[in-house]
C-alpha cells in the first residue's frame, strides 16, 4: 500500500468510529424508550436489563460511510481529477461491484434476520435456514471459495455456504460477555488487515476492514466491561458475516510466493470464535445434550469457572485472539517450514489452554470435596 492509501484507512477509519460512537449512544436511548431490553434471565450473566440495538449502530455507521463515500466518489469521477477514477476503480473490484453489490445485499438480510431474532427470538432451526439461504445468496453474486478441489460453482458454493455459517454462529455463540463478540471482532479484522495479500481488488477488501474497524469500535467504546448497550443477534451474526466473507474474497496466498498452506491464515484471525464454538459443541455432544441448546460452558465462562473475573476473562481471550492472529498475519511471508512451525505453535496455545482450564476445574472440585 502507498502513503496515500494509509492516509485514506486511517481517515476512514476515524470517521466510521466517530459516527459508530453517536449511533451507539442514540440506540441506547431508543432501546430505553421503547424497552428493547436484554434482561438477565436463565443462563445470561448480566445483572440488571440492558439496552439491545447496539448491532443497529454497527451496521449503520458501517453502509452509511461506505455508501456515502463511494457515491461521493461515483458523482465527482466525471468532472475529476485522474485519480478519482484510480480510487474508485479498486474500491468497487475488478468485476465493476458485483460481488460488493452481492456482500452489501446478503450483509443487508443478515442484518434484517438478527433484528427479527432480537425482538421475537426465532428458534435455532429457522435462523440456521435463514443463514444458509443468505449464504446461498451471496454465493449467486460470485462471492465463492475457490480453493484447490472447489472449483466448480457447486462445490465452491457448497463450501461457502458451510463456511459461512460456521462463522456467523460462531461470532454470535461467542457473544456472551461484555466486550466480547466486538473486541474479537476489531482483532480478527486487524489480522486480515496484515495478511490479505496486495493483489486484484484487495485495496477494496482493506477499505471495507477500516471501516469496519471503525463501526465496530464506536459501539465497542460503549460495551466493554462493564456495558451500557449490547450488540444483539443483528450485530453478532452481521460482524460474523462480514468477517467470513473478507476470509472468501481476500487473496492469502499467491502462487510462486511462501507456502500454500498461508491459505489457513482466515481460519488463525478467527480461530477464537471457532475454537469456543467447536469445544461447545463437543462438551454438548459428549454429555448427550443437543448441540443447539445455549449454555455456560464457553471459552469464557470456562475461564471463569476455573478463578477469573469476567472482565480478566474477556480481556485474557483479547490477547489470545492477538497472539494467535499475529502468527497467522506471518502465513503469507513464510516458506513451509516457517509456517509449519506457526500452525504448530498455535496448536500449542490453544492445548496449553485446554490443559490449565482442565486443571483450575479438578482443583476446584478438590477444594469443594474438601481435599
């Protein structure tokens, strides 16, 4: 990227986190007036009812910085200088915006489904169907995986479509902590702001992680520990999409250059949300209870089983999702070697992990026994 181009980042980024900051504020009050309220019932860990809609301001300071900017750009290429032609034209993609067309339409219905959940709560099974036919969707616009033996539109789509809703549910799953979901978000973004290789349309793909960056933060502001606001099922799954379609259009590796398997590097930036995810999900299946029953057996409330405040817990997981997203923004650089060592000391943490969580919970039930 040129010294032009961080400039542009950074005053994106600035702007979407100053109007995500107003936006955040403004919801708090509308989910008061209206009594759009997360209350502390059942397994929720909060203590008294908290405004919802903070999802609302995400999603909106993200499309409205966006939309603006590029129809700013599109009204004045006419009557500019050379270079508004040079910006525009890699801020839409090589394709002319078909598939940021297809990535704002299917981030506009997953958006719309999170909303209808946060005020009706839909059942598992209906958002899991919503979730697949909006996959499907973006698939239509050409926003498919194309790696090794999926090539052709139906394994292609099929594996997008697995892939995606594996990230959307594990963005919302991990939302259940304050500051969680977003503070994971911001670092899984800043990793593929590292390691998104400079080919084809990616400046688009940096433009799009700014502001999201941004959207993110200025409600994060109003949501770390402890939260005025929470973001909802519309921002969890919307932060869920939109960082599962940046790992499908992003380039991570190309040919002649480092290791084919730099290709792993989306699943490192987001191996928090599906590492909490997938050990969920096999506690659940080997107690014999189903996998879509929500419960307090997350990464999180893990930690704090075994002596952590939640906010150290949060704040802990937030250097997990660093340490792990910096070796995975080292994938594109390093030869085989060098990145099987990366994969295999990332392994390491996460078994590290596993084994100190097993060990604070045997201790705890001795002290209970009174051994």
């Amino acid at each position: 990227m040129t010294p032009n181009q961080y400039l542009i980042c950074a005053y994106l980024l600035a702007v979407t986190f100053a109007l995500s900051w107003l936006l955040t504020y403004a919801m708090r009050n509308v989910a008061k007036r209206f009594d759009i309220l997360d209350h502390p019932v059942g397994r929720k860990a909060h203590r008294k009812p908290t405004p919802l809609l903070g999802g609302v301001a995400i999603f909106a300071a993200f499309y409205i910085t966006l939309l603006v900017h590029i129809g700013i750009l599109t009204l004045l290429q006419p009557y500019g200088p050379d270079w508004l032609e040079i910006n525009l034209t890699p801020l839409l993609g090589e394709d002319g915006g078909i598939k940021l067309t297809g990535i704002l339409v299917a981030g506009v219905l997953i958006f719309m489904l999170g909303v209808i959940d946060d005020l009706h709560v839909l059942s598992p099974w209906k958002k899991l169907i919503g979730q697949i036919l909006i996959s499907c969707i973006l698939a239509a616009f050409g926003v498919r995986i194309h790696l090794f033996v999926f090539n052709d539109p139906f394994t292609s789509t099929f594996a997008t479509v697995c892939w995606m809703v594996l990230i959307i549910n594990s963005m919302n799953l991990l939302d259940n902590m304050d500051g969680l979901s977003g503070g994971v978000s911001i670092i899984a973004a800043a990793t593929f702001f590292l390691c998104v290789q400079p080919f084809g349309d990616d400046f688009m793909v940096r433009i799009l992680l700014v502001i999201f960056m941004g959207a993110v933060g200025g409600f994060l502001y109003h949501n770390l520990p402890p939260a005025s606001i929470f973001m909802g099922d519309c921002g969890a799954m919307f932060n869920g999409f939109f960082l599962g379609t940046i790992a499908v259009v992003g380039t991570f590796h190309i040919e002649g250059e480092g290791s084919r398997i730099a290709v792993v590097a989306p699943a490192m930036a987001l191996s928090v949300p599906l590492f909490d995810t997938l050990s969920v999900m096999y506690i659940r299946w080997r107690n014999g209870d189903s996998i879509m029953l929500g419960d307090k057996r997350h990464f999180s409330h893990r930690l704090v089983d075994v002596g952590m405040r939640p906010p150290m817990a949060v704040y802990f997981i937030f250097m997990v999702a660093a340490i792990v997203g910096l070796n995975g923004a080292l994938l594109p650089y390093l030869k085989l070697t060098g990145t099987i060592i990366i994969m295999a000391q990332t392994l390491g943490i996460f078994l590290l992990i596993v084994l100190l969580m097993n060990a604070g919970k045997r201790n705890g039930a001795d002290q209970e026994n009174g051994e």
